[in-house]
C-alpha cells in the first residue's frame, strides 16, 4: 500500500471472528517473516483496524493515524525522511484461537509536500505524439510510487520487483513502446509470408513505427446529446414514418422506452431499449438493498406515426412469492424491513404494420424483506392486432429471434407438443428445475445436478439420466414456420433422434463399484435454419431440420477424506445450437480454384481473374452485350497500336507513299 488507507474483504460469516492487526519484521538470520498469532489487537503502532460486518462480506479497513507532513525547522510529530513509513503488517482473522484467515501487507508510504520555492517559467515540454512516444512506461500512473506488475516503472527497486517480475504487463502498455511491426523486413511473425515479401518490407529503425499512428491531436469536447436520446427534429412534423423491426421504441421525451433486459454477459442492464416485434422473457436477481423502481406508469409512448399512447396498466398482488423468492439468507423476525416491491412486469404491445396500437402493462406487486433474493421477471410480448382466438396471423410468417420454437406430438392425439431447456432453481437440482421453452436465434446452454449414490446400478442410472434428458423434447415434429397449422403435416419438420445406445455400440455395465461408463448426460439439440424471402425487408426465416443427439461421460463417484455411502452429483446438460445455412446450396468450386490456391480471389490480396471482370456475366454495371462491344473495341485498339509500333510496318508505310 502507498497511502494512509487500505480496504480489503473477509468472505463469509464473521460472526465470533476476532480481527487482529500486528507490526511484523523479518528474521534477521533466515530473513523471513515472523508470522504472529491470534493474540493481537485491534491497533498495531500507529495503524487502526476496522471492521464492517455484512451478510456474508465483511468490509476490513486498515488506516494510519500519524502525521505525514514533512518536518520543518524546530517541528515534530511529522516525517523526517520523504520515505515517512516502511512497514509489514499482518491482518488475521480468528475464530477460537483458530486462525481462519491471514493478510501481509508492506506499506511504502511518502511524506506529504508542499512547494514552497520559486516557480520557474521554463515549462515542460511535452513531446510530439506523431513522431515520438508521449511515455515511455504507460503503466507508470501513481507518481513517487510504486506500480505493480509495472517492470518499467523506475520507482520498483528490485526487492519489489522481485514479488511481480514473472507476471509484468506485456505490449505497449507494459513499456514495449516500439514493437516490431510486420512490415519490417527482420519481421519474421507473419505465419505465411509471401514470396514478394523481400522486395517490398521496409528496413527502418524501431523508433519510425507506425504505431505511432495510434497516437491523435484529439479535442475532447462534452457531448450535446445525452445517453438513449435522439436529436429533436427543428422542422415541424412527425418524428416516425413508423417503426420497423429491430428499431427502438421512444416515448414522448425523445428518450428510449427501456426496461430491464439481460446482456450478452448474462447480467441484467436496467436501461435497456426495448426493440420492436422481438419479444423477451428475464429474470433479475436484487435484493431489498438494491431493489430500484421501473419506469413512471404514466409516461407515454411514440406509436410511430409521431402520436402518443397511454399504458394500460393493472395491478395485482403475487399469491405465491415462493416462486419468486430464491434464497432467503436469514429467518424472519418482526424487526425484519420489509418493503411493498415490484415482483414481475408483463408488457402486451397490441401492434399493426409499423405502428404500435395498444400498450397492457400488468404489474405483480408483493413484500419483499431484509435478506431475501427476489427474482424480478420482465416479460415483453408483441401481438398483432389481427389476432385471433386460435392463432396469430402476422404480417411475417416466418420464425423472429427470441419467439419459442413450435413444436408438435403427432403420435398423440394432442399434437401439441414442446422443445424445452433447463431453468435450474435453487440448489440447482433436477428435482427443482423448471422448463423454459427454446427460443428462436438464440444459442442456449443449461443444465441440473443430479444426485447419485456410490451403490448406484449403472444401467439403471442411464435409464434414469436418458429419462430426464427425453422430459425436455415432449414432440417429434418442429415447425417450419411460426404460423404452422397443425392439421398440415407439411408444415412441420420431423425430428431426427439419435439414441444414445444402438444395436452397434457395446455398453460396458460398469463392474467396478462407483464407477459407470457411457452415461448420456449431455443433450445436444441443431436447428438448421435458413432465409426464404423478406416481408416488407424483414428476412423471413424458417426451420429446416432438428437433430437431437447425445454425448456420454464416465460417471465416478468423487471421495472426500474417505468413500462412504453418501451421495455424488452428476451434472446433466442440454445446449441448443441454430445453424444458418444459405437458401440455395453455394455453387461448388472449380478444379483450377482448387489446384491454384494462389489465384483465388478469396485467399489473396492479388486477384488476376478480375482482371477481366467487366467482361464476365458477374459484372452487372451495364448490359453484358455492351461489356462484350467495349472489351472487343479495346483488344482491336492495342492490336492496332501493337502492329503500328512494329519498325516493319513503319517501312510498308513509307514505301506504301513512295
């Protein structure tokens, strides 16, 4: 540490934790750290410590109580050296003499100054960043200190260096300022270099680099549209001529309508824009310390046609808060704070071409207290206005990203069927998952724990496993298309199953005990897909075929200290694959674009066959017989001008005259 205060955190429970500091110092013969013991206090020298209990965090604060101005003529209490303090101090954490935790800290702390001499009026210089690096160390960032991982830093002695020196920052932000570029002819990094490569590199000094092109003469400037809003229109008129898929949906301030969704890192984002006709379906963990509130009810959204319309909402109170309370970390109690919260919000968007109709919210209002894990659930639904009580009939027939997947039994006499992943609960046990139903577009990898014991029959729990994986694909057809009728067989695509065990395949029984081979415990489902057409420029996707298949693992029971007859845990998975393919097969290879490499266009920086691009059936710029005329006028005219050069016909000439 190089300042006079430090944080760190204790993970766990603290209660009956005793936290200790002592001052520590190294063995004069070995020259290593004399470890203290529980029997420390509090305050340690001039350091205090500080505990703030939490949940299961506790906050630990260690802070110095001295002096750090440097001394003056006649002064004490202060420093008498820029290096005011060096120190190692120990943090333990106890519980009955039991040292449950143990932190070193070396402190590198410097006097605190002030410029009292003359000012200079020489000013730095700061180099120019077009034609020299502005730092040679940009990891160096804390002036009079230390860095870590920083190697170039000059303020590491090598005893500190000594504690990072294999793990230093690497590139130019470790001090590699003028790396080799590939251009450079002693450059041996590219992986395939070409022959020309000799003829064309460039021999020149590490300082004219080309990164320096990173470096710009930028103005920073503050930004005059703020976050999520779009600039206000100064002509009068509408602002939409309506929405189009994908286009994110604005309220009456111009700002974007957002609610909260899950991002790509799987967190949920608070402020994020609903985008029109794709549909979702979240869940967000808070708690009562971090529980905000959504958007205002009364705020008005854009239709797209520059009108604004009013959200319907109702309001109703959750009966079963036990489907969305997931962990509850303490009992109880009457002084518990509880707090009427939001439990779930479901946006019905009532849409008609480009424009939005109708706006139904229904809110889920329930008490939420002091320790408990609420699972907030955003749902967002966009029906056509020309719904009926049986189906939707939208404008697209084909499937958008984010909708469920259709699926249907046809060997039931309900074909309704379903296509589901694993909504793990809880302790994530298969017991306690729930179904999601697979979404469109959207590639998906989930799974449960199942629980086994060490006497376990092996084909029995294959049985068990394959029993559980077939619970998720209750169909044997999927739909081609989100509109598929299901009294029309073509509509619908049969499912290729292929089953874990087959005539050809040798299970192995397992005969050793706790141990079983050839457990299918991961469900692999592919949906191939592809673009048929577009309705009013939305690609209208639709499901070719669904494969299911299966990948099996050896099963062994996982010992402690010592095997007793308790129970293991066997993950099972299912992941969910969409794979594009092209509407058309692509049109297949020539054999000179498969013997000569070094002429296909795709794989090279010099494309001779486009030479005479203009005059293949590719170029569309002008009519092909057009192309034909102007290439066959081009070859006669360096005919003529080859044939003119020529010293013989410069002689028929002159003695044609003669």
């Amino acid at each position: 540490m190089s300042g006079p205060r430090v944080n760190s955190f204790f993970l766990g429970n603290s209660s009956g934790v005793n936290f200790s500091i002592t001052l520590i110092s190294a063995d004069e013969e070995t020259g290593k750290l004399q470890l203290a013991n529980c029997s420390g206090s509090k305050r340690a020298g001039d350091w205090n410590l500080n505990v703030t209990p939490g949940m299961n965090t506790s906050k630990v604060t260690i802070s110095l109580t001295r002096n750090l101005q440097l001394c003056s003529p006649n002064a004490t209490d202060c420093c008498t050296t820029p290096l005011c303090v060096v120190e190692t101090l120990q943090v333990l954490a106890c519980r009955d003499s039991v040292m449950l935790a143990h932190l070193l800290i070396q402190a590198e702390i410097y006097a605190n100054s002030s410029f009292t001499g003359n000012v200079s009026e020489n000013a730095t210089i700061i180099p120019n960043q077009v034609f020299q690096p502005l730092g040679s160390c940009p990891c160096d960032l804390t002036a009079g200190a230390c860095d870590i991982r920083c190697c170039c830093d000059l303020e590491c002695t090598p005893d500190l260096k000594q504690l990072f020196n294999e793990s230093c920052f690497t590139g130019v932000f470790g001090g590699d300022v003028n790396p080799p570029f590939d251009q450079l002819c002693s450059s041996q990094s590219m992986e395939y270099t070409p022959d020309w490569f000799p003829f064309l590199c460039i021999q020149s000094s590490l300082n004219n680099t080309p990164f320096l092109g990173y470096f710009y003469h930028g103005s920073i400037s503050t930004p005059r549209v703020p976050p999520f809003k779009i600039p206000l229109q100064t002509s009068p008129g509408k602002l939409f001529n309506g929405y189009r898929q994908g286009d994110p949906i604005m309220t009456e301030e111009n700002e974007y309508f957002t609610i909260p969704q899950q991002s790509m890192a799987g967190q949920c984002v608070g402020n994020a824009p609903v985008a029109y006709l794709q549909n979702f379906d979240v869940k967000c963990l808070t708690d009562l310390a971090s529980y905000k509130e959504g958007l205002l009810r009364d705020m008005r959204i854009n239709s797209g046609t520059g009108d604004f319309i009013q959200q319907n909402v109702i309001y109703r109170t959750i009966t079963d808060p036990g489907k969305f309370i997931t962990e509850s970390e303490s009992l109880r109690t009457a002084e518990v704070l509880c707090q009427n919260v939001t439990f779930a919000e479901h946006y019905t968007f009532i849409w008609k071409d480009k424009n939005i109709e109708r706006i139904n919210v229904t809110v889920f209002l329930g008490s939420l207290c002091d320790g408990e894990i609420l699972a907030q659930r955003f749902t967002v639904k966009f029906q056509s206005l020309k719904t009926t009580n049986a189906t939707e009939l939208f404008g697209n027939p084909g499937y958008q990203v984010g909708k469920p997947v259709k699926a249907a039994n046809m060997n039931a006499s309900d074909t309704f069927g379903s296509l589901n992943v694993w909504q793990p609960a809880g302790r994530g046990l298969c017991t306690l998952a729930t179904y999601t139903p697979v979404l469109f577009g959207l590639d998906s990898f989930s799974g449960c724990i199942l629980e086994v014991g060490i006497n376990e029959d092996c084909s029995l729990l294959r049985g068990n496993v394959t029993e559980k994986l077939n619970s998720l694909i209750q169909a044997t057809h999927v739909g081609k298309r989100d509109n598929s009728s299901y009294s029309d067989l073509n509509d619908w695509v049969e499912i290729i199953r292929l089953d874990p065990f087959n005539s050809d395949t040798n299970v192995s029984s397992g005969n050793f005990k706790g141990i079983c081979p050839d457990i299918p415990a991961n469900l692999n489902i592919r949906i191939i897909f592809a673009d048929v057409g577009a309705v009013q420029g939305v690609p209208r996707q639709e499901i070719l075929a669904v494969q299911i298949s299966y990948s099996t693992v050896i099963w062994q029971f996982q010992c402690g200290l010592i095997c007793e007859n308790s129970i293991s845990f066997l993950p099972i998975t299912a992941s969910v694959q969409f794979i594009k393919v092209p509407a058309q097969p692509p049109i297949p290879m020539t054999r000179f674009q498969i013997n000569y490499t070094e002429f296909d266009c795709n794989r090279n920086d010099v494309c001779w066959p486009q030479l005479f691009y203009p005059l293949t059936r590719f170029y569309t710029g002008e009519p092909y017989s057009q192309c034909l005329a102007k290439g066959l006028s081009l070859t006669f005219l360096v005919l003529l001008a080859a044939i003119m050069s020529n010293p013989w016909f410069s002689k028929l000439w002159n003695s044609s005259l003669a």
